[in-house]
C-alpha cells in the first residue's frame, strides 16, 4: 500500500473563528488515571487522535469497557471489569505515554507488567526519574527484557511517610507517581514537580476523585493516600498545542484567527513572543478562577521581527511549540535563534526546513535562523508530531505544493487539524492514494481554490 501523505498549496491568508480541541497530553494521563477509580466515568471534550485510539486499545486490552462517542467528543469507560496487569510491547512502542498506566496499575492491584517504552526520534526518553521515584516509594522492580515488573513491597505494611526530588521536572514521572501515591497508605510529597496544564488538569480530576493533593509553592505536590476513589466527569482542557498551531498557521499566511475557548492562561509565554514577532494578539479579559482567561485571538502583522526563544519545562516555552514557531521564524526578515533544552534530538525539521529554502544552521542544541522571503514547495518528511505541524505551516506558505510523509505523526497528535486549517482557507488534503474516488475529490477541491 502506498503512503499517505498531507498535500499543502499555498494559500491565501487564514481567516478563522476555531474551537480548540481537548489537549492530547491531558487525556491520555487522565484515561489512565480512571484505572485507580472502579466504575463508569465519562470525559468530555476528548479529540479523535490516532494516540486516543490507542490508549483506548490498551484500557480494553487490560479489560476496561469502553464506549467513544466521536462526533459528541464523549469517552465513557468502565474500569470496573480491568483483570489484567501487563501492556503489550506492540502498545508500549507506538505510544510512550502508556507508561503512564504503571502508577494506577501499582495503586489498584499492587503490581504491574509494562513493556520498557522505546525511544523515539526526538531522543532516548529514558524512565528513571519514574522507577527512582517508585523505589522510593517502596516498589520492587524486576527488569526480564522486554518487561519490567513492579510490585508493591507487602513486607511493610506501616504508612510511610515519603520525599521525593526529581532531578528533572518530568512531566510523565511526576504523573505516574502522583497517580499511584493518591491510594499509597501515608503522605507522599514530590519536590520539583513538573506543574505543566495538563499535569494540572490530572490533579483536577484526581480531587474529584477524591484524592488529597495540594500544590505548594516551589513546585511541591504534596499527597495524602486515601482508601478509595470514585469515578467521576471531566472536561479535558483546550490543547494549547493545537491552539498554538492555528495561531501560527495565521501568522505564515499574515492572516487572522479568533480562538474563543484557547486558554490564553496556558500559554503566557508564547503569547508575549507572538507580540514581539509584531503580531496582535488579543487574550480574554478579567479572568477569576471560575472563568479562567479564555480566548485568543491574533491579527499578523505584514513584516515579522526576529525573536529568540529558549524553550524549558512550564511555564518556559514549550518545547512542543518549538518546531512550529521556527517555521514563522524562517519567514521573518530578522535572524532569530532557537535552543531546546528539554529533549536532546528535536531538532531534525531544520533538515526539512531547509529542504524548502530556509537558511538555518545548528551548533549543538541551539539553531540560527535567518529569515528568507519565499519557500519553494517540495517532499518533505515529518520527524515527530510537533515537527508535521511546523512542515504543515511552511507549505501553507511555499510556492507551488509542498508533500508531507510521515503523517501518522500528525495523526498521533491532533484531531482532524488538516479540516480546520482548510476551513480557514487552506490548500491541504491528506491523501491516501489507493483511494481514488478521495484523491479526485481532494485535486478537484484544491484546483477549484486557485481561482
Ligand atoms: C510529556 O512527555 C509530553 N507527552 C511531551 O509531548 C512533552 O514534550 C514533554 O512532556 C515535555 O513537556 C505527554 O504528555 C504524553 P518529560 P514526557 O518526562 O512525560 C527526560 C508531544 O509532542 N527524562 O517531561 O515523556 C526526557 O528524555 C509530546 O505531545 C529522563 O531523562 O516528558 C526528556 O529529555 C512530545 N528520564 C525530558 O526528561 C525520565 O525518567 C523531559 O521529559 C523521564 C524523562
């Protein structure tokens, strides 16, 4: 079977009014964590991502009932029949976050058979801030290739009362042992914990729960172990990936966007390095903790300005916005420099980039950018799920068509984002060329917009 692929043309400038779909790094932990409360609960406002599915393949394959209303965005799953404790290498390798079921695995049932993640493209993505923070919560961990097997050591049964210190505010470690010290006798407190939205939003659902959490000051989590949780509803945050993407996708094509349901509380930093490229950005006003600062709305401006980001755990700049906001970099007149900090490969779409005619050059983790005035269409190759997205955006403003392959990994991360894109006034189709009768439609569709 031939690839699929994203065909991008480019396009006028992007006009839009878009709801922002529910953040992937928000559901998948939040799908796992309804491991630790038996019975139906139900999440709303959830995204039909390709990584959506396949977390919802790994709750049935440890026995959960599932039921996912697509158009309605509604997830219901029913954990109270789970009887399994491994995940699969198969799962475990096309999706990291699967290690996330390990904590409520280890809090329900004591014990846990997880498949040790691969690595992926943007860099090794060891586990060891997790299984450090696990010993120290008194796990046995048994290491058989490919499996890793945790258990909860029975030999002491007396509440402990624990201190953890991740060395790195790891979004994924901080999850895990949070999730499974929500049910562990005794208090736990993580010290530099990682305080991401979407870790915020897990912490939300967990109270409903009724877990006993506190944020502290200095990025402490402190837990206090209860008996039992009860299944709840929940409504997933905006993505503000996604949102980030759309704001961007205005910015290359120097259009505009209104984003009503973005949380402009998500992205401070972002926003402010928008501003200094030139462009209008416009955020909700008087925000209370009821109603959060919602709404975002940005108008391009004609000549960007070069800026320089640093990207870091939250609320630094995100490194998943990072490959995108490069993309509006290599189309200013100015030179701007990127530096990733967090992951130690993610800088393999300026291979891309340049394929397209940008001038940029690496030295370790850090890129110079000097801004061109055109890109010229070719056959790029996307390198991780942020990376498609920041490709999607240079084709959107290269002359000619542009080619995507690689797209499951636009397909892991965001839900239909090409339909959106298109509605705002983009040339884009993803095309699966064994099927015909779609691929017409999409050229006939495309060819109609040039005139
Ligand atoms: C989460 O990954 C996100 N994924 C990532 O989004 C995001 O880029 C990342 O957080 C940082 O914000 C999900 O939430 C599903 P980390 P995670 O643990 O938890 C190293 C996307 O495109 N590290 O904060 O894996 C690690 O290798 C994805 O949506 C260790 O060394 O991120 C990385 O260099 C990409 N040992 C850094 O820390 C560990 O035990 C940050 O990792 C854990 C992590």
């Amino acid at each position: 079977m031939s690839e699929r692929f994203l065909l991008v043309k480019q396009s006028q400038p992007l006009q839009g009014f878009v709801e922002v779909t529910g953040a992937k790094n928000a559901v998948l932990v939040i799908i796992a964590s309804l491991l630790l409360a038996e019975g139906k609960s139900t999440l709303y406002n959830v995204p039909n991502s390709a990584d959506v599915r396949c977390f919802i393949a790994l709750m049935m394959e440890l026995g959960a009932l599932v039921h996912f209303d697509i158009k309605q965005k509604i997830l219901t799953i029913d954990t109270s029949t789970v009887n399994k404790i491994e995940v699969s290498p198969e799962i475990m390798n096309m999706m990291r976050a699967s290690i996330l079921v390990m904590g409520p695995l280890l809090a329900r049932f004591g014990k846990a058979r997880v498949a040790l993640p691969g690595g992926c493209l943007i860099g090794a993505r060891p586990i060891n801030y997790h299984l450090q923070g696990f010993r120290r919560l008194n796990i046995l961990l048994e290491e058989n290739q490919p499996y890793l097997f945790a258990s909860t050591n029975t030999s002491t049964s007396a509440p402990q009362h624990e201190r953890i210190a991740l060395e790195y505010p790891s979004v994924g470690a901080t999850e895990n042992l949070l999730m499974y010290a929500t049910l562990k006798p005794g208090e736990t407190v993580i010290v530099n914990a990682a305080i991401e939205p979407e870790v915020l939003d897990l912490i939300d659902i967990l109270k409903k729960m009724g877990a006993s959490i506190s944020c502290e000051p200095g990025q402490v989590i402190r837990i206090v172990g209860v008996n039992h949780l009860k299944p709840v509803e929940h409504t997933i945050i905006p993505d503000r990936l996604e949102a980030g993407g759309l704001l961007l996708a205005a910015c290359v094509t120097k259009g505009s966007v209104h984003l009503p349901n973005a949380r402009a509380d998500h992205m401070d930093i972002f926003l402010e390095k928008l501003r200094e490229m030139g462009h209008e950005v416009y955020t909700g006003t008087n925000p209370t903790p009821t109603h959060p600062l919602q709404g975002v709305s940005l108008t391009a401006c004609q000549n960007p300005r070069g800026i320089n980001i640093k990207t870091g755990p939250y609320p630094g700049f995100p490194t998943d916005l990072q490959a995108p906001i490069m993309t509006a970099m290599a189309l200013s007149k100015d030179v701007s420099t990127v530096e990733e900090t967090v992951f130690e490969n993610r800088l393999m779409h300026v291979k891309e980039l340049t394929k397209l005619g940008a001038q940029i050059t690496v030295e370790g983790q850090k890129a110079t950018i000097r801004g061109v005035e055109k890109f010229y269409g070719t056959e790029l190759i996307a390198t991780d799920i942020r990376a498609s997205c920041g490709l999607v955006l240079a084709g959107l403003v290269a002359s000619g068509e542009t080619k995507i392959g690689n797209i499951h990994h636009w397909e892991r991360g965001y839900d239909k984002l090409e339909e959106k894109l298109r509605f705002m006034g983009a040339q884009i189709s993803l095309i699966n060329p064994d099927d015909e009768p779609t691929r017409q439609i999409e050229e006939s569709l495309l060819s109609k917009r040039v005139a």
